[in-house]
C-alpha cells in the first residue's frame, strides 16, 4: 500500500512541478510579445512607409521572446518524462 502512495504522491509531484514551470515561464513571453506588438504598431503609425522592415524586425523579436516560452515547455517535459 505504501509504494503506491509513493508512486502516486511522485507523480502529483510532477504535475504540479510541470504546470508551475509551463505557468510561470509562459509569463515572461507573453508580456514580451505584448510589448513588442505595442511598440511596432506605434512604429508602424509613425512611419507607414517602413512597415515592412518594421514588420520583419518584429516577427525576429517575437521569435526571440517566445524562445524562453519554449525552454519552459522543454523543462515540463523533462519534468515529467525523467524525473
């Protein structure tokens, strides 16, 4: 009786590990994104004919944020996979 307690206090001890570092790494992206979208739209107000470069620059920008988001997701799986 008392290994499958174990094994299932383990296991909510994983779930819970992973959700936390999905929830509080997806944080961080989500308010950098925001800001970036904000700030090229302002961008795009003040000088319409630069909109495709500011439009590239941001999506690399997006691409760079959401990198942390990923690292999180990589860890919860680590998380529950291995540990």
């Amino acid at each position: 009786m008392e290994k499958s307690l174990a094994d299932a206090l383990i296991i909510m001890g994983k779930a819970i590990g992973a959700g936390l570092a999905m929830g509080i790494g997806a944080i961080g992206p989500g308010i950098g994104e925001g800001n970036i979208g904000a700030h090229a739209m302002d961008a795009m107000a003040r000088q319409p004919e630069m909109v495709g470069t500011i439009t590239t620059r941001m999506l690399l920008a997006d691409a760079v944020a959401e990198s942390t988001g990923i690292y999180s997701l990589l860890i919860a799986f680590l998380i529950l996979l291995t540990l």
